[in-house]
C-alpha cells in the first residue's frame, strides 16, 4: 500500500508491439504517420478542411490503403457522392489515371490498361463502399450497436451532419474497437481562422484532427520553397498521443492523391 492508503500501481511498459492501443496502420503518407504514428482500431480521426481542399481525395487515400495494404475489412461511406464518382477517385488514385479523364471518358488505350491492372487488387480487397443520399445514416443503423458483428474501419466522407453532436455516435463506434475517420467541413470543427485555439468543445471526443490545404499554405506557416502549386499542408492540430504540427506533401491534383514529397524544388508528376 502507498502512504495514502491507494493500492501501489507499478509503471506499465509503454514499449508494446505497435505502440500504445494495439497495432498502429501506415497512411501511407511517412511524413503524416511521424505525426499520428499510423491509425489504429479504437481511435476517432477527424478529417477537416476548406471546400475543394482536397480532403474526400485523402480519406479515399486512408481507404485504399487500410484495405489494400494492411487488408482490413473497411467501408468508405460517402453520403454526397455517388458510386460512379467514388470508385473513379480510387481508380485514379491507384492507377495514376487522371481523374479527369476518367469523368470525361477521355481513357486513353494506355490508361486503359492501367486501369485493368489497377481495378483486379482493388476488387480483392476488403473495401466496400456505400453511397449516396442517406448512406452515413443507413450504415450506422446497420452496424451500431451493443453486439457489432464485425469489426473494422469505417470511413464517413461528408456524412452531412447538421450537428457535431453525431460525433458521439463515431466514438461509441471507435470504444467498441471501429477505426473510425469522419470528414467533416471546417466550420463544424474549428469555429474561426485560428487552428487549435478555436477547435468545438464537441470536438473533445476525437483522437485526431487533421486539416488539409492545396493551396495558400501561408496560412499554417508554409516555408517558401512549399508555398507553390504541387504542395499540400496536412495540420495535425488535435492529437492525443501529443504531437501536432504540419506536414507538406505532394498533392497530385490530376490523380487526386498525396505523396510524400520530392526533393525540394522538383515536382513530381511522374505517375509511375
């Protein structure tokens, strides 16, 4: 017994296979995962930015690579995009197609192929994706309970909440052993231009919060060599592992994908 009376705790050992909460998953972004160490099951990451900032384009990135990489049962759920656009995304992303192309139907027989070869692995993985008016709420109806019958990573892209309250639902979902990641608009999770002091008292119940920017890097304190179309900021502004900060990827708009970034004043657009 200590000398107030409380049973004498020993120290745990922090140093556990994949670090704190079981084994952590690679981004696939090495510069994002020295932030947040990866993602793992049991934690909520926030996914936040500006319109047209990129950030359906990362949580789609986040998807493929549970998926895909380290073979996770996952579900990317969009609720303001339909099928055809989503899997176009990932098609583009995996294949290095540009995006475009594949909107416009302007595949060239090259591109082709590599959608051919690209399309087999992302068939084989467990990624499953529901979408369209209504599917945030239809997924979780499905598989929030006391009881889930499955675990694994679930991804909301704009689930069109009117209410940063639903985040409490995303938590019971991480407590009972979800990955969970949710991209919300910016004025749902920071309430003005600053980047930690005016985060939502809601947003208390989220592991992770990241904002993304493609362009006026400025903003977070971009060096000059970054400040320049190519680079991306990936902020880190809410994490409770303790680090945050930001980090300057490549974004690779015509493939709508991140990279870890090229030597400094090269951009690399080679999409092999």
């Amino acid at each position: 017994m200590s000398s107030h009376g409380l049973p004498r705790i020993g120290l745990a050992d922090p140093i556990l296979p994949g670090g704190w909460g079981g084994p952590r998953h690679s981004t696939g972004l090495a510069l994002l995962d020295e932030r947040i160490g990866g993602l793992s099951a049991g934690e909520l990451c926030v996914v936040t930015g500006a319109p047209g900032q990129g950030r359906s384009s990362l949580v789609a990135q986040f998807a493929s690579r549970l998926a895909g990489h380290h073979g996770i049962a996952t579900w990317l759920v969009s609720s303001r995009d339909d099928s055809h656009v989503v899997a176009g995304r990932l098609l583009s992303q995996a294949a290095r197609v540009p995006l475009r192309h594949i909107a416009d139907d302007r595949v060239t027989p090259e591109e082709r192929e590599r959608l051919s070869i690209a399309r087999d692995p992302l068939l084989a993985a467990p990624l499953n994706v529901f979408a369209g008016p209504g599917a945030a709420e239809y997924w979780i109806s499905e598989h929030l309970g006391p009881a889930p019958q499955e675990l694994g990573a679930v991804l909301f892209d704009d689930p069109s909440w009117e209410s940063p309250w639903d985040l409490g639902r995303m938590r019971e979902l991480a407590t009972s052993g979800w990955l969970v990641v949710v991209m919300l608009p910016r004025p749902s999770v920071l309430d003005g231009p600053a980047v930690r002091a005016d985060l939502l008292d809601e947003i208390g119940v989220v592991d992770f919060v990241i904002e993304v920017r493609i362009s006026n890097l400025g903003a977070v304190g971009a060096p000059a060599e970054y400040n320049e179309p190519g680079y991306a900021a990936i902020s880190v502004i809410r994490n409770r592992r303790g680090v945050t900060g930001t980090v300057f990827p490549q974004f690779l708009e015509q493939h709508a994908r991140f990279v870890d970034p090229a030597p400094l004043g090269r951009i690399d657009w080679d999409p092999a």
